[in-house]
C-alpha cells in the first residue's frame, strides 16, 4: 500500500540528491575534519561549504552559523546563552504558541531557576497582538522568543517588525525558524534577529542536524563546553554527514522556494477547499492569509483526531493532530487552546503539512477518502450534535 505522506512539518523525506551527495562520507571520506592530516582535512572543506550554503539560504555571513544536533538544541542554547551572558536580566517573553523546544524550556526556567517568562496570547485566528508585545518588554527583558512561523497552524509572524522593536530596546531576539526556512524567503541582512534556529528534517535532510544562526557581535555563551569545534562556540565531534547534507538541502531549498509558493500551496489550497466545502462542521484554523504555503490545519466538529488518524493510517494516509513533540498527550493542543478554538471542534484538529514530493492524484485520493471516514465517526461519536439532541 502506498504512503500518502501529509506530515511533513514534523519530519520530511530525504531528498535523493541529498542522499547521493553523503553516501561517501559514511564508508570512504570518512575522516575527523578537525584533523591536521589530509585525509580529514578534505571532510573539513565540505563543512565550510555547508556552511556557506546554509548562510546562502539565509544572506548571512558563513562565520555566523553553527551546527547542531537539532532544533531545539538550536532553541535551548540561543534562549541559555542570552540568559547566561546577562546574569541580572531575569525576564524572558515568548509566545502560548511555541514548540514545546521553547515552550517547555521555558516553564522549566521559571520552575527551576526563577525567570519570568511572559506569554504573549493570540486572537482566534492565532495572530498576536502587537501593542501587548510592546507592554510585554521591560527593562530587565533578557531576550524574546518567539517562532517565525507555527508548526501547527502554519500561521507566518511579523519578525521583522517584532526584532526592530527589540533592538530598539536593546534587547536580544531570537527566533525558532524551523518551519520557515525553505518555505519562505528569509534575509537576515535586512531582518535584525540575533539568533535564529533551523532543523535539517524540516527540509528533506536526516534527522540529527541543526543549525543556530549567532548574528556576529551578538553576545554569546556555548551550551557545550569541550573542544574547539564550530570555533569553540559549540563542542563535539562533527556530524558529517548531517552537516553535508544540511548544506544540501539548504541548496535545494534556495533553488525550489518557487515550487514551495507555486505547485505546493495550489496543491494545498486544493486539499483544503475540497476538505472545507465537502464536510459539514468543519473549519480552518490560522490566519488563512498570512501562513506557509504547504500548512493547513483544519477541525472537523464532533469527532475525535486520534481516530481519524487512525482510520486514513488504515487506507495509507499520514497527518497529524499537532506538533509531533506532544502527539502523545490526550489534550487538545496547546496552540489551539490558546486560539480558543471550541472543544468540540480542537480535538478534532488535523494538521495536513505537504512538500514538493507530493502529487495531484495523492490530493485527489484524500478528498474521495476523508469525507466518507468523517461521517461514519459522527454516526458513533458521543459528541455529534444528533446524538446530544437525543440526550444520548
């Protein structure tokens, strides 16, 4: 049975040419890169250029990247490096709709170490409130937080404007841009964040491989103490054959941005119109004007995800309830909690996250399968409007 794979917001294919261009790095060119022999030396200049290509993708320097093992050690190390370097400012602000890399560690600062953490909400359509994120900021505000776009909802926020607020405060911005890189154009020459995260799974590279943006300058403390690697600012042997891969990927991304704005959100919009005007009762969450070309999230009233998921996993179709990181939890998520979205709609929440490698007749297929799946859970659901009209 073949993968209908809608899930791309947690973790992506591989892209072949990125798969073709680490092959030898696993068996043959498999030298240290810190090495002062040859041998090693040849993996160390693949890494520069990774480096290079992932700074292409973001128009920054190649000297303000550096690698890591994922995005939410990209997360953790900008928000502890910031806290770190600035001992008497003891505020953070983020948003109630972060990842849980941001989110927890950031409840986990104020339980164990005494932060205050402000928590900026959004409106139903999961915006923010721009005059709130001014209030928020404060003297003692060590760094703000917050996701360039949302791995839920695919709803885009105003960065460039939000980081020009904290820079005129003089306080340090970071953003978790995992969702975003690949998907929509970004500048960091002309946006000032001072650190941005990226995960390399997000855009068909492997799992095991980041990346944290350190705009030069910034001030900077490491998470990882030990050797000199990434110019002593992250420690540990390199990931090789994740960092070239990342480079890869950051190179295909750059050259498919198009098809990312094109043939990915018309086959978005496709899947999600067909889903909208063929079942009752359900609607879109996010700001359907305003968010990544690949995301919807959509409610379908009166039935629970978990078994819609579990049904279309049955026919070979891969979705989401939410953040990969909190599929776990029996709660509605915590984005849609904080948009306010009904109960009765929020458990029914599901995210569809497509990429390039998606096709029209898989489109099709899920618009003929989903609706018949909706309708036969309604008939057994408790929570149907029938079923609570009868008193059942």
């Amino acid at each position: 049975m073949k993968t209908i794979y809608l899930d791309n917001n947690a973790t992506t294919q591989v892209d072949p040419a990125v798969f073709e261009a680490i092959k030898p790095y696993f068996s043959e060119l498999y030298g240290n890169p810190s090495s002062m022999h040859r041998f090693g030396g040849q993996v160390g200049v693949e890494i520069k250029k990774a480096r290079a290509s992932v700074a292409k993708t973001l128009n920054c320097l190649p000297e303000e990247i550096l690698f890591t093992s994922c995005g939410s050690e990209s997360d953790n190390t900008a928000i502890r490096s910031a806290l770190t370097a600035q001992p008497k400012k003891r505020h953070i602000i983020t948003t109630a709709v972060e990842h849980p890399a941001v989110l927890s560690f950031c409840k986990f600062l104020e339980k164990k170490d005494d932060y205050e953490v402000t928590y900026l909400g959004t409106d139903e359509h999961g915006r923010l409130d721009m005059d709130e994120y001014k209030a928020a900021i404060r003297p003692d505000t060590a760094i703000i937080s917050i996701m360039w776009a949302n791995n839920e909802t695919g709803n885009i926020y105003p960065i460039e404007e939000m980081a020009k607020i904290a820079k005129d405060n003089d306080v340090l911005f970071h953003t978790d841009a995992v969702q975003a890189v690949g998907k929509v154009p970004i500048d960091l020459k002309n946006v000032p964040v001072d650190m941005l995260s990226l995960s390399g799974h997000k855009l068909h590279a492997p799992k095991g491989v980041g990346a944290l943006f350190v705009r030069k300058r910034s001030p900077f403390r490491p998470f990882l103490i030990g050797g000199h690697q990434e110019g002593s600012r992250r420690a540990g042997t390199e990931n090789t054959t994740g960092i070239i891969a990342l480079g890869k990927a950051c190179e295909l991304a750059h050259k498919n941005m198009d098809t990312e704005n094109t043939k990915v959100r018309a086959l978005r919009d496709k899947l999600e119109n067909g889903l909208l005007a063929a079942i009752p009762n359900s609607i879109l969450n996010g700001d359907k004007n305003n968010r990544l070309p690949n995301t919807s999230n959509i409610s379908f009233g009166y039935v629970e995800g978990e078994a819609i998921l579990l049904m279309i996993d049955q026919v070979g179709i891969a979705a989401s309830s939410g953040s990969a990181c909190t599929s776990g939890s029996l709660e509605p998520s915590h984005v849609l909690r904080a948009m306010d979205v009904p109960f009765t709609f929020a458990h029914g929440s599901i995210r569809f996250s497509l990429s390039r490698f998606n096709t029209e007749e898989e489109i099709d297929f899920v618009l003929k399968t989903l609706p018949p799946i909706i309708e036969n859970l309604r008939k057994l659901s408790p929570f149907s409007p029938e079923k609570q009209g009868l008193g059942l």
